[in-house]
C-alpha cells in the first residue's frame, strides 16, 4: 500500500513538472472555465483594465455602461505566453438591448494595443484592431445575433491570416500583420446591458497549457489518484 501511494505521489509530481515546462514553440492548450470559480478568485488571473466585471452566474460580466462610443472595456488574462499562431475559443452572450458589443481580445501587444472580434447585438460579427483602448473595424460581415443566446466565437490565426467563426460558420478571412503576437481577453465596447464570457480556451505554439482547471479541480484529481 505504501509503495502505490508513493508512486503516485511521484507521478503527480513529474506530471507538474513536465506541464510546467512545456519548451517554447510546442504547442499546448490553455483553458479558463468561470463556472468552476468562486468568489473573487479569478481577480488574480485576470487585469481588469478599464470597465466593471464579475463573476455572475458563473461567466464573467462587464456591467458598467458607456457613452455610444467604441472605447474598449477589457479584462486581460493574466498569462506568462504570447499567442501568435494557433485557435482561440470562447463562449459569449450579451444581456439586455441596445448598444452591446461584445469582444474576445488577442495578440495585444500591451493593454491599449492588439486585435479583437466583435460579436454586436442585432447587428455582425468584425474583425478589428484596438488602437490606444479604442475598438475599430478593419472587416465586418452583417448577421442577425440575438440577446441571451450563448455563442461560441472561434478565432483561428495563422501568420497574417484572421480567420473567425461562430458556431462552426466561418464568417471572416482577413490577411493583416499589424500585430504578430499577444495577449487574449474579454470585454466590451458601446455597453448597454452587459455580456458575459462562460469559458475561454487557447490552443497554439508557446501557450502553456493547463495541467488542471481553475478553482479546486487539482484537489478532486489528487483525491481520484490516493483512491486507486
């Protein structure tokens, strides 16, 4: 009996160590579920950088209203890797009427500087650079979205070539190399009712992946392991 509990215990640890170490350019998945997150406990994985968020209902909000501009409120994952090539999926609604935009951030270059994909209520689907914290378009394709409906919005870079999709239908090819890398994030522009981001998940070279899920899921593993 001792001798399997030890040999877990050091399978547990050389599998923390080889996640930990994932050589730059292998590619690796890195995943953000809010619905396994309790309290405040993401406010140390995420920046907030202009804007109000929460955790409600188990996805992550942004409440605070705004002007009819295209000021970007965002959040930005707090991450040690840069996407450069690779799919970036994330599961987005908008709450309420009105002006609601919702954007998925990547390749910022800093806080103030990279590309986001729009997904605006009633309205279409973009692809855009923000500029200085400022959303603006580059493409766009028109298409109905509709208020408290989940979306999955799936953006897949490789070298200059953006391409976004939304529930499996491809909408945007765009060639663009302004920003070759960067982070990822959440949030929104022109913000009337709110959207909300369930989960996030980033495949791509250099992205460190997640060995386990946020919020207690390394304790439910262990747990498994000691029982067998």
């Amino acid at each position: 009996m001792l001798k399997r509990f030890s040999f877990c215990v050091i399978l547990v640890i050389v599998l923390s160590v080889m996640f930990a170490f994932v050589p730059f350019g292998q590619a690796g998945t890195w995943e953000y579920d809010f619905t396994k997150i309790k309290g405040n406990e993401w406010e140390k994985d995420w920046e907030v950088i202009d804007g109000e968020f929460d955790v409600v209902d188990g996805a992550l909000k942004q409440t605070a209203q705004s002007a009819d501009d295209n000021n970007a409120f965002r959040a930005i994952a707090l991450t040690k890797w840069e996407i450069q090539n690779g799919i970036i999926e994330a599961k987005v609604k908008h709450s309420g009427a009105g002006n609601n935009d919702a954007l998925i951030f990547y390749r910022m270059e800093d806080n103030d500087n990279g590309y986001a994909s729009r997904l605006q209520l009633d309205g279409y689907i973009t692809i855009g650079k923000i500029t200085n914290g400022v959303h603006g378009h580059i493409q766009f394709v028109v298409t109905p979205v509709q208020a408290d409906v989940w979306y999955i919005v799936k953006i897949e870079l490789d070298g200059d070539t953006i391409t976004v999709s939304v529930d499996d239908k491809e909408f945007i090819i765009l060639q663009d190399k302004t920003s070759p890398s960067g982070s990822v994030g959440f949030g929104m522009s022109r913000c009337a009712g709110g959207a909300s981001l369930e989960w996030i998940h980033v495949t791509g070279s250099g992205v460190t992946p997640t060995l386990v899920a946020p919020a207690g899921k390394l304790t439910t593993t262990w747990a498994n392991i000691k029982a067998q």
